[in-house]
C-alpha cells in the first residue's frame, strides 16, 4: 500500500468525508489505480456480507445481565474478593471481544455496495412494485403534496416536478429500498410506461452509468450528496429526456 490518500479513501468508503472532501476523494479514486482496486475489494466484501450475515436479537439473560453491570457501576465501592474480581474483568473483556466484532462486521456491512449490486438492486425493487401492484403510496400530481409526504420516512428530500407538458407527469410516490438504504421514489408517467425516480444518500458509491436488467433500463447519476436512477421499460433516447428535466430541475 503506497499511495498517500489511502486513509482518505477509507474514510470516504465509511462516510465521513462530506463536501469537498468528498468529492475529492471521489476524483481521486477514479485516478489511483491502488485506491480504485481497494474500493473495489471494499464493495465485494460488502456485498458478500450483506448477502450471507443474519440477524439475532440478544437474550433477555444478555440484558438483564448489562443492566446488572451497569448498577455496579454506580454502586459505593466495596471490597471485593480477588477471585471475583478476575471473574468480573474476564466477563468484561469477553464483552469488549463481543462488542468489537460486531463493530467490525458494521463497518464493512455499512461500506458502499458495488455498482452491480446497485443495478441489480434497482431492477428488482422497480419489478417488484410492479409486479406487486405498490407502486404508489402517495397519489398525486401535485409536487406540494408528494414533496411532503416523504419528511421522516427517508433520509433525503428528493426534488419532485411535474413534467406533464413535456410528456411525463408526475403520479405520486413511495418508499422502496436500493441495496439495503431507504430511498425516496418518485413515480412518473410517459404513456403507458411508469418511470420511477429512485433518490437515496450518497455513501461513496460507484453507480453504474446505465444498465439493463429485467428488460428494464436504469441511468444512475450522483447529484451533491444524492444519488439518483430513474428506471422504465421505455427506450433510451425516451429516458435520457426525463432525466435530463430532473437533473436541469434539480441543479
């Protein structure tokens, strides 16, 4: 490991760089063929992870035993045999062994996705809706309405228009998921096609640029601290149009 912004590169992937720094980091991978190979393995650690890792709530036993350690802590200082005090402090480290691994598996589960994974990803969540008939939640053509509704269900406020005179009015909304983070969807219509406006955080991600999948075509493209695809079955040159009055609108 030789090059210099290394550190900056990790920092990046874990989220804490915003602004500037951000997307000099960014400019800076897409240069540095070493940081470029390192966020790579990062996405595909992330990946493997978040595919296989399962979930367990903790015993009630786990508890109350926390909750009983913690009293201690507030507790007048006592005597306390020797042998006892090895049992503490082998319990307490055995809980700092504990704690650190879960650390560990947070931090590479919260590293960005791949841009396969974030293709794959969008696809499915607009085949889905679709599929399942939720494609919306909020049904409106008013952006005073579907722009409102998305406060406190995600963590972004996505720019919503209506571009009816241009052929794609707006229908309303929902909330979906992109490779595990909540995203904002703002539904469109073109005729008989739904296009749907995927807005989510930026983390570091590497977008994919366009894809295919499903027989649905996807162009992601970063804004600030937002990402963004929009998604349809309707041919490119269609697409591109709309996504061009969201970026002019959204700029």
């Amino acid at each position: 490991m030789n090059c210099p912004e290394l550190l900056r590169t990790q920092a990046f992937l874990d989220g804490e760089l915003t602004g500037d720094a951000a997307r000099e980091a960014e400019l800076h991978i897409a240069t540095c063929d070493e940081c470029r190979a390192f966020s790579a393995r990062a996405a595909e650690l992330s990946d493997a992870m978040r595919a296989n890792i399962t979930q367990h709530r903790a015993p009630q036993a786990l508890h109350n035993r926390i909750s009983a350690l913690l009293d201690k802590e507030d507790a007048p200082v006592a005597f306390i045999p020797r042998w006892r005090q090895r049992e503490f402090w082998t319990g307490a480290f055995s809980g700092i062994g504990a704690s650190a691994l879960a650390a560990a598996l947070t931090i590479f589960v919260m590293l960005p996705p791949s841009a396969e994974t974030l293709a794959q990803s969008v696809a499915d969540a607009h085949t889905n809706a679709l599929m399942s008939g939720k494609v919306i939640q909020v049904a409106s053509s008013s952006h005073h309405t579907v722009k409102p509704w998305f406060a406190g269900k995600v963590e972004v406020s996505p720019p919503v228009a209506d571009f009816a005179q241009q052929g794609f009015p707006l229908i309303g909304g929902r909330v979906d998921k992109v490779a595990g983070s909540r995203a904002a969807v703002v539904v469109y219509n073109h005729g008989r096609h739904e296009i749907d406006l995927f807005v989510w955080p930026d983390k570091g991600a590497r977008l994919p640029g366009e894809s295919t999948r499903h027989g649905y075509h996807a162009i992601f493209w970063k804004n600030g601290d937002l990402n963004f695809a929009a998604v349809c079955d309707m041919e490119g040159a269609e697409l591109h149009k709309f996504v061009n009055l969201v970026r002019t609108e959204s700029d």
